[in-house]
C-alpha cells in the first residue's frame, strides 16, 4: 500500500530560526513559508535529493502542534508521511482492518495541495502517520 517516504516533520519552537538554521548551517534550500489554516499550522518545506523534511510551528493556541510543543519545548519528531496511490481505497483498506484513522476518518487538503489523512500513534509502535495521495 505505502510507497516512497514523503517527508519527516518536525515540531519547532521558532519556525525562523530553524529554518535559518538548516538554510546557513546545512546549505538547504527552503521553501517559502505555508499556512495551514485547516491543520492549524504554519510550515516550510526543506528540500533534499530524496524526501523532504517539513518544519512545523502552531498556527493559533488551538493548533494540535502547540500540545506537542508544550510537552517537547525544543520540538522534535511529529510525524512521517509516505505516499499512496489512492488515499480514498487506502483509507477504506485500513479502516476494513480496523485501523484508527484521525478526525473525522476522510481525508484533508494537506501542504502539497493533495489529499491526506493521519493514522493513529498507538497503531503503528508509537508513531504517527500521514499518508498522502501521489
């Protein structure tokens, strides 16, 4: 069902500075910033040769982000995302199986412009999922 690692996200207490940070200090290359009004975050994409790495910030106190900010102050890991030819016929596999799919169980709009949806941490070993349509 998954294909190619999409992109590994992770948390930030000050989403200028680390994208600063991997710009100077890693020489990436960085996306303009994005926000995620739906998903309550604000974002920017570092580009790789392979994959993405997304830094994530709170958009509002009510953003699912600023909890995990709060309980991990210097940010850290969120979430991998990989890929999915069809995130409709992949969700209707998974919740057949019985799988925890986040919110309302349809997929959103994500960063990328295309479909997503998340799978809860404590089915997949503590991590958590984003699958996203090719």
């Amino acid at each position: 069902m998954i294909g190619c690692l999409n992109h590994v996200a992770i948390v930030v207490p000050d989403l200028r500075e680390a994208a600063l940070k991997y710009q100077q200090t890693l020489g990436a290359e960085v996306s303009e910033q994005q926000e995620l009004v739906d998903h309550g975050v604000i974002l920017v994409f570092v580009q790789l040769a392979n994959t993405k790495i997304e830094l994530l910030h709170p958009l509002g106190a009510n953003s699912p982000i600023s909890l995990f900010l709060e309980r991990n102050p210097a940010g850290g890991i969120h979430h991998v995302c990989y890929e999915v030819d069809n995130i409709y016929e992949a969700a209707n596999v998974l919740q057949e199986m019985g799988a925890k799919i986040l919110g309302d169980g349809e997929p959103k709009i994500g960063a990328h412009g295309k479909p997503v949806l998340f799978l809860h941490p404590k089915e997949f070993f503590g991590t958590l999922i984003e699958l996203e349509q090719k």
